[in-house]
C-alpha cells in the first residue's frame, strides 16, 4: 500500500478510507494504523507495518 498524500506530508494528522470497511489513520508523533471495522461491529487496530509482515 502506497502512502496517500497526506500521510507524505510530515505526520500531519488524517485519515484515508483504503476500502469500504478499512481507514489508514495517521496521527502525529505515532505509526499509521490500520482500522477495520468488522461485520460484528468489532474494531480491530493493526499497524500498517504489521500489515506488510503478514503478507510476504
């Protein structure tokens, strides 16, 4: 996943809807997050870097 151009401002603070039920949260001073909401309605936080571990 390719940062949006917020996130490549500097820590600026924002949030960038990735798919209809994930947002990239980004919030200065801390890593981006990944937040996903699930079909229960549970809210699961996730590191963007935890994200790319996974996948290779």
């Amino acid at each position: 996943m390719k940062p949006g151009p917020q996130a490549e401002k500097g820590g600026e603070q924002c949030a960038e809807v990735i798919t209809k039920n994930a947002v990239r949260l980004t919030l200065r001073g801390h890593e981006p997050t990944i937040l996903i909401l699930r079909q229960n309605g549970r809210v699961d936080q996730i590191p963007e870097a935890a994200l790319f571990e996974e996948a290779v």
